[in-house]
C-alpha cells in the first residue's frame, strides 16, 4: 500500500482491535485512538503522515465522528473518510463530508477495507488525472 497510516476512531476497544487487525493484514499502516481528542492529537502535528480516516460516529464524551472528519478535510480536504455506525446513519446527508462512504453497524471487517481502497484509489485516480 502506499504512504501514510489510516487513522481510526472507535471508542469500542474490541471493535477497535478488530479493526486494527483488519487493516494491517490487509497491508494498511494503521494509528487506532479511542476518542476524538485522541484522533486530533495523533492527526494535528503531522496531518500529511495520514492517508484515510475510519471513524465511529458516536464516541462518547467530547467531539463525535462528524466533527473529527470535519476537522480533518480542514487540513487535508480530500483526505478519504469513512464512517462507521449504528443509529447515526441516518444523519450522514446532512452530517457528513463530502465524498465519503457510510457503513451501519453490525458490518463485516471485509466492508471496511473494501471502502477504504475504494476511496484511496477514487483519490489516487483523481491526481493521475491532474
């Protein structure tokens, strides 16, 4: 795969690792945090080192998933996003960034790096045509 670490956002520690596994085996760099200030502290020094974000929707106290792609696509606006969740789907039209993908919760690991590659590769298409 190429450069940089898919950050992901899951307030679910077993849900977290899960995640985690997935990726790596599927060859991703990953960087997993269990909170929004978490995601933020991990992606604010070096927002270049992050190639794709996978984020919970609803991660308890503090910020949600909505804010913390909101605050990314600041720094890198086409950063791909996914969003992961159970009740909050419903919202993702009005809530979401652009250009993202929404998986409902309970989902199959093989769904999360399916939309990930999809994304990394809609983007890595988009410059080859710059």
């Amino acid at each position: 795969m190429s450069e940089g670490a898919v950050l992901i956002v899951e307030d679910e520690t077993m849900i977290l690792l899960d995640l985690e596994s997935a990726l790596e085996e599927a060859g991703f760099q990953v960087v997993g945090t269990r909170s929004a200030a978490d995601a933020l502290a991990a992606f604010d020094p070096d927002p270049t080192k992050f190639k794709a974000v996978l984020t919970d929707i609803r991660l308890g106290a503090g910020q949600s998933g909505w804010e913390v792609a909101r605050h990314l696509r600041r720094s890198n606006s086409t950063i791909p996003v996914v969003y992961i969740s159970g009740e909050s789907a419903v919202h993702w039209g009005a809530e979401g960034v652009p250009n993202s993908i929404m998986i409902t919760k309970p989902f199959f690991l093989p769904q999360i790096i399916t939309a990930v590659s999809q994304l990394l590769n809609a983007q890595q298409g988009a410059e080859t045509h710059l």
